[in-house]
C-alpha cells in the first residue's frame, strides 16, 4: 500500500515549464517555492536549473 509522493514521475519538461522556472529563478524565488510552483520535485528543479545555468536562490 504505498502510495506514489509523485503523479508526475520522470515526466520530461514542457518548454512551458522550462520558460516559468527561468522567470521564478531570475525574480530570485527559494528552490522549494519554485518546486511547489511547478508541481515538481525539489531535486527535479535543482537538476533542470543546473542543466540551463540558473541560480537558485538559497534562502535560511
């Protein structure tokens, strides 16, 4: 009975989406605001902004 955290597992990213996480990422938004933006994991984020050379904003 375990339940599946992600609908959207191993799902390739639509340009649509790939255009948002820029956008998030340029107005400095924190890893975890823009995953929840996406519907996508944190570490799904972290690996597509390193792919495209986006800094994410580490906030503590």
């Amino acid at each position: 009975m375990a339940e599946q955290r992600f609908e959207r597992h191993k799902q390739p990213w639509t340009p649509d989406e790939v255009q948002k996480l820029h956008t998030l990422a340029k107005k400095g938004m924190a890893l975890k605001a823009i995953a929840k933006a996406l519907t996508r994991s944190e570490e799904s984020v972290k690996i597509r902004a390193k792919a495209d050379a986006l800094p994410i904003a580490k906030l503590r």
